[in-house]
C-alpha cells in the first residue's frame, strides 16, 4: 500500500485502508475526527505502531510521514 497523497494529505482511500486494518485489531477509527484532530491522529498511529498485524503497522508509518510531511 502506497499512500498517494493530494495536497500533501494522504486520499480518503489511504484512510480507509487504515481504518479497516485498525478495526482488524479491535481498534475503531473515527476518519473525521482522525483528519481534524492531530492528537487523535498521533493516538491511533501511536497505537497502529505497536499492532500484531504488519500491514497495519507498515500503514501507520506511511501514514506517519505523509502527515508529518503536510505539518499535520
């Protein structure tokens, strides 16, 4: 999975990807809230990060740098 991104932020596609594998591990994400509020945001990376699964660990650190990279 690749992050594209538009404007810096990652596509809603990119996002949904996360919030399903997120879900997968018993964790559900809000996607407003996760584009709006940049505490929430760093919360759920921080707990995708440490997550049994690979593909939702490799999604949240792309998903790291595209928003770290936007100055999210």
């Amino acid at each position: 999975m690749v992050f594209a991104t538009v404007d810096g932020f990652p596509t809603l596609t990119d996002l949904v990807d996360f919030k399903w594998l997120m879900a997968a591990e018993g964790h559900p994400v809000h996607l407003e809230r996760l584009q709006s509020d940049a505490a929430y945001a760093r919360q759920c990376l921080s707990r995708a990060a440490s997550a049994r699964s690979a593909p939702l660990r490799w999604s949240a650190a792309r998903l790291d740098r595209a928003l770290t990279a936007a100055g999210y």
